[in-house]
C-alpha cells in the first residue's frame, strides 16, 4: 500500500490574503507531508516527496491542484514568501476554492536525493503519475477531491504534458513556461548557466553530480528586466535549488508532437510575452492568438492559450502575475 508521512502536524495561518484581512476561521492553512514513491513501476517505494497541502477551510469537497515546478525550482517557486499576496500562485488558486499540492520534485529541496543518474524526466513523470493516484484515492489529502487538476512551470510542465499524453489522468492541465518553438536560450542557455551545485556555498552539501545555476543565472534566463522587481530577482537567487544533467538531456524530447498530441483532457498554455527561450525572434509571443495558432498542431484537443505582457521565462515571478492567475482561474471556472 502506498504510503503517505506526516511530516508537519501544524498549520501555518495566513490572514489577509486576498483584498483585506480575513477572518480566522476563514484563513489558508499548509500542511507538508511526506509522500513514498518508487523511481519505476514495480520498484521499491524507497522515496520521498515533499508536499503542501493547502487550502482555506477544509481540504474535503474542492478541486485540488498539483503544482510542478521547473528546474531548479521547489515549491517555493508557487508559494514565494516575498510579497506572497502578489506572486503566490497558492494564494490565487486556495482563494478561488481550490486546494493545491506544492511539491518538491525528486532531487530538490526537501524531497529524496537519489543518484544524478535517477533524477530525469521520465522519473519525474512516474512519481508525478504516482502523486496523482494517491490524490485520486484521497490517500494523499484525505479525501477524495472533486476535481484534479495537473499544473506544471517550464520542467514541471514538460513533466505534466509528458505525463498527460501517457496516462490522461487528470481532469485538466495548465502548461506554464514550456511551448514546442524553438529552444532560442533554452537548453543552451540553461546548461551555460549550471554549475556543480558543491560551489554554491548554500547549497555545499549538494549530492555528487547535482547543478545548479551560477549566481545572476536565473536573471539572465529566467526574467524581463521590464516587468521584474531587484528584489523578487534576489529572492529567486536566494532560494534557488538543484539540477541534473540528466534532466538536462532527457527533457528535449517532450517538444515533441508525440508527447502531446495524445493528450484528451483540456489544455491551458500560458508563457511570458519576453521569455527568452521560447519567443525568440523568429517566433515571438505578442499576444494569445500569434501563440495558439502555432501550438494548436502539436495537440489533439483545442487548447486555451494566454501571454503575460512584458514578462520573461518564469512568468509567476513578474510583476503583473496575477493576472496570470486570474486568467487560469477563469479558464478553469469555465
């Protein structure tokens, strides 16, 4: 039987989330659990992934996200503790009546550190398609939740469309930062910027193998310097966590058609008008259309398509992201 560890019985509570302060009663709670996850079918539940659960009020009865963040990203990449009422994706969705699952993917943060070798896309997608079924059978909330609802930033959303295209086991899912045009400072831009993760003095215990980015790494890829803040770009350095080379390599195939052309559940595509990997010069994003129009042949299903004005690679943490989040939450009202 799949197992689910407690990790943390208290609750953090968060008054004022959203347009003034809120009652008590009616405050965002997080609570982080452990959750084993073998690394292949048949193989031995020997890991763990880092999980919050939150929610305002009771998790039973709502919808629930599952929040995959990108490279070098954790959880902290949905739930920022600099100036959250802006750039928490957690806050906008638990205020919409969703409950979200933030997780730490296998080899970063908190979760399990096994061998570089272990850590690539394809693994990511078995535990991710495991993290689904434990919340399909309420093991991992609670209860069994109405909806689910996949949601990934650039890696993560390669994971969850990879994920989506073999298994469909999701109601919906939201594909942020992540589309099948040309990688302009992608891959090249990201493996440039990686450096063992032992010479980052935060990050010195790193297990043999492991990258990171080196410092200005995530400001020079990840941002538009016309719709990010210093201070949010400072965070972003200061709780920046590992990569592999494995994950390097094994993350070029999901652009491609075969991955996502399999997918039967409704698609949310949304990326930054400046993201430099994705809209370079010869496929710019200046709007929704110029976007879908592209993207549309690589999937069997119509999808919604949206573009963050003015913001880089990891939209969330540009200025104007709850736009974004109203624009996903709309989207998933419908």
């Amino acid at each position: 039987m799949r197992k689910i560890l407690v990790a943390a019985l208290s609750f953090v509570l968060l008054v004022g989330v959203f347009g003034g302060a809120r009652a008590l009663a009616d405050s965002l709670s997080c609570q982080r659990k452990n959750v084993a996850v073998s690394l292949s079918a048949g193989g031995a539940e020997n890991q763990r992934i880092a999980a919050w659960i939150c929610a305002v009020g009771p998790v039973a009865g709502k919808p629930v996200q599952l929040l995959v963040p990108g490279y070098t990203y954790d959880h902290h990449y949905w739930d920022p503790a600099f100036q959250p009422d802006r750039y928490s994706w957690v806050r906008a969705a638990t205020g919409a009546g969703y409950a979200t699952v933030a997780i730490d993917r296998l080899g970063t943060g908190e979760s399990s550190k096994p061998a570089v070798t272990a850590v690539t896309v394809p693994t990511h997608v078995w535990t991710v398609h495991q993290l689904i079924g434990d919340l399909r059978s309420g093991l991992l909330t609670g209860s069994k939740p109405k909806k689910v609802v996949l949601v990934g930033h650039s890696m993560g959303a390669a994971i969850a469309q990879t994920e989506s295209g073999r298994y469909n086991d999701a109601d919906a899912v939201v594909l942020t930062d992540w589309l099948h045009t040309p990688l302009w400072l992608g891959t090249p831009g990201v493996v440039v910027t990686s450096v063992p993760a032992v010479l980052e003095p935060r990050l010195v215990g790193a297990p043999p193998g492991y990258l990171t980015s080196i410092k200005g790494g995530h400001r020079s890829v990840f941002f538009s310097s016309a719709d990010a803040d210093p201070a949010m770009i400072a965070y972003d350095e200061a709780v920046k966590t590992y990569g592999t080379p494995t994950e390097e390599v094994t993350i070029v195939a999901t652009i491609l058609p075969t991955v996502t052309l399999p997918i039967r559940i409704p698609v949310f595509l949304a990326t930054g008008e400046n993201d430099s990997i994705f809209c370079g010069p010869a496929t710019p994003c200046p709007d929704a259309a110029t976007v879908k129009a592209r993207e549309r042949l690589f999937f069997g299903v119509p999808i919604t398509t949206y573009v963050l004005p003015g913001a880089g690679h990891s939209a969330n943490l540009h200025r104007n992201a709850p736009a974004l989040f109203a624009a996903v939450n709309r989207w998933l009202a419908s």
